[in-house]
C-alpha cells in the first residue's frame, strides 16, 4: 500500500473543484437541489469515492493536509457573529432556550438509545458510549478526546476507530437527510421565508443565477478586515481562557468576540462602516462553509469503515430513526411550525448527527431556495457549539465513570 499525501495548497484547490463537482451534479440531478442537498456534501461524497476506489482497487491510500479548513472554520463562525445582532440576540431569547431544552433532552435519548441497542446487540463495554452523543452530537473532536479515555476504562482498544466511524456515517447521514425533511415540512404546512431579507450566508438561488450577488472590492476588503481583527481579538482571548484551565473551542471564542464586536462597534463609531448583513461578509461566510464542508467530505478515509460490521449500522439506523421521529414530533412543533422552525429542523439533524457546519450547511441550502431565517442562524450555533459541548462533557464524564 503506497500513500500520496497531498499538500495544504493543493488540497485546498481540489476542496474548491470539489465543490464546483457537486454544484453541477445538483443542476445535472435536479432531484439534489429541489431537495437542499448543498452542494459541498454532493462534490465531498463523490470525491470520497474516488479515493475508495483508489484505495481499494490500486493500492493507494490519498490523505489530504487540512489546515486551511481549521481556519475557515473561524472565518465562518466569526461571520455569524458580526451578523448578530442585539435586537436578533433579544428576539431569539425564547426560542433559543426552547431548542437549548429540547436538544438536551435529545442528547440523553441518544445515549439511551445507544446503550440500549448495545445490549441487545450484545457488544462490549464502552462501545455504548461512542455511539451515542460521544460520536453523534460530539462529531469528531469529542471523539478523539474522549476515545482514550474510555479505552483506558473499559479496555476497548479499538474505541478510536469505532468513534471515528461512527461520526463519519452520522455527519454523511445528517447531511443527506436534513434538507429534504425541512423542504418535506415546507411543502405540507405551506411556508416561505421573507422575499426581501438578506440571508445571513450566501445568497440566493435567483441571485446567483442573475448575477445579483456582485460585490466591490471595497466592500470585500472591509468586511475580510473587521473578520481578520475578530478572529486575531479571539486567538488572545483564547489563550486567556486556556490559561485559566477553561477549555473552550477557539471557534467558539471567535464567535463570541464578533458578537460582542458587532453590538457595540457601530455604537462606537456611527460612521465607521460596518459589514453585518452586507452581501461582501454573506459571501465570504458561504465560501468559507462550502469549501470546508468540502475538505471534511472529501477527506473521509471510508475504507476503515468497513471491518466495523454489521453493529455499528444497526445502531446509527436506528439513531437515524430516532432523530427523525425528534424532529418531526418535537423539535418542528416546539419551535412554532413556523418556516424558522423548519430551517431549525433541518439544521438540527447536524446538531444531532454531524457537527455546527453541518448543520449550517443544511439550513443555508434551504434559505437559498426559500428565504432567510435570521433568527435559526443566531440561535443554533449557540446551543450547538457552546451549551451542548458542556453539557456532553458532563454526560459523558458520567457514563464513563
């Protein structure tokens, strides 16, 4: 078996061709778009086969260098920040605490459901545990931290592997499920987004297709400055943060700075121009999320999925169910049936099954072809990358023990 690592440069182009993969299998398959599949999961998937196929049938394994997608995931979730604002942040509070109840509820049936499919399945200690919220709503990161820990407690040596797995299949899953339930309760309750509202990232299918989505040079510039300080404000504060023993993601640091940045800069200085919901920062926010989502897709070794068995899918199939069944009866009525709440509905199963991005990626394929849903955007990466991480850490501490 030879290896092609591929460098950072490199893989950050193909991540860009991969996405431009995708958006023409949408256009050639009309049934992908109608359904917000976006585009960087259809180019991601079809990129991670390629390199299956490479694997399987030539004997080289391609492994790509992915530091460029850690800083797009600041630049993404720095943008979200410097587009909330107060009003939305006070707007949001109800339904914020709604979503923030209803998904840790979820969190805990998760890890039920994963223990007790694990029992009946017969498999060994610890394995329950990375095959609920552990893989699940934690993704990857919670992943890695935590597989160490629960082989040293249950002697699983394999519960990387395992973790990995089933993190993968659940971020692939969310992504393919989330938009065609949103466009499923769209469609049967009769909803639509505002016609005039800017989306909080991207732009929409109609401006994308007349062009209407040209920005100057200027207005780029400006709102790349003001994300370059945020993020720079939030490397310090990080390292702050870490040094007081609080291990908080440095995304999550970033996303709270621009917040703090965007309600009381233009208090400040009236005059100074100021980025929040110009089409420059939708822009660099969606390009930032696709080309990402790409590099995380594309990047999926799917062939160490495969001498995990049949276990592991009946488990993530019966999550899959579970997290529709949420969706439908709980999560779409109490947030308000309304249009947010489907956008919400499609973003939860990244909360639930893949990661934040994941989610975004999902609700921004929706409001592209229906309308904007500010408040989904404000609120979602709260409860997703701030509150749930925590409370994740406390179950799992639990179980663990």
């Amino acid at each position: 078996m030879s290896v092609m690592q591929i460098p950072g440069l490199l893989s950050f182009t193909i991540a860009i061709l991969v996405f431009f993969a995708g958006a023409n299998l949408n256009r050639f398959i009309p049934v992908l778009a109608r359904w917000s599949i976006p585009e960087a999961v259809t180019g991601g998937l079809l990129a991670a086969l390629i390199t299956l196929v490479a694997y399987e049938f030539f004997g080289l394994e391609i492994s790509f260098t992915l530091a460029a997608r850690d800083m797009l995931l600041l630049y993404f979730f720095t943008g979200v920040g410097l587009n909330a604002r107060l009003s939305d942040l006070l707007a949001g509070g109800k339904p914020f605490l709604i979503l923030l109840a209803i998904t840790l509820v979820f969190l805990v049936i998760q890890n039920v459901i994963a223990i007790g499919v694990s029992d009946i399945l017969g498999l060994p200690d610890g394995m329950a545990i990375l095959l609920g919220s552990t893989s699940l709503i934690g993704g990857h990161g919670t992943t890695i931290a935590w597989a160490p820990i629960i082989t040293s407690r249950f002697g699983l040596t394999n519960a990387l592997e395992i973790g990995i797995a089933s993190a993968t299949l659940g971020l692939v899953i969310a992504s393919l499920i989330g938009g065609p339930t949103a466009q499923f309760l769209i469609k049967r309750y009769g909803l639509s987004g505002p016609a005039t509202e800017e989306l909080v990232i991207g732009v929409s299918r109609a401006a994308e297709s007349s062009h209407e989505d040209d920005v100057s040079y200027v207005s780029l510039l400006r709102a790349l400055l003001v994300t370059n300080i945020a993020i720079l404000i939030g490397y310090a504060l990080h390292e702050i943060i870490v040094e007081a023993g609080v291990n908080l993601p440095l995304f999550v640091v970033c996303l709270l700075v621009a917040i703090v940045m965007t309600n009381t800069v233009p208090l400040l200085a009236p005059r100074l121009p100021w980025p929040t919901r110009t089409r420059a920062l939708s822009l660099i926010s969606d390009l930032s999320l696709n080309v990402f989502l790409a590099m995380s897709l594309m990047s999926m070794q799917l062939w160490a999925l495969s001498g995990l068995g049949l276990a592991l899918v009946i488990v993530l199939v019966v999550q899959t169910i579970a997290v529709v069944v949420y969706v439908l009866f709980v999560v779409f009525p109490a947030m308000g049936r309304t249009y947010d709440a489907a956008v919400i509905s499609a973003g939860f199963f990244g909360i639930s099954l893949g990661a934040t991005p994941t989610a975004i990626a999902n609700m921004t394929a929706v409001t592209k072809t229906h309308g904007a849903a500010t408040i989904a955007f404000i609120i979602l990466p709260l409860v997703s990358a701030f509150f749930i991480d925590l409370a994740n850490a406390a179950v799992l501490g639990f179980l663990v023990r």
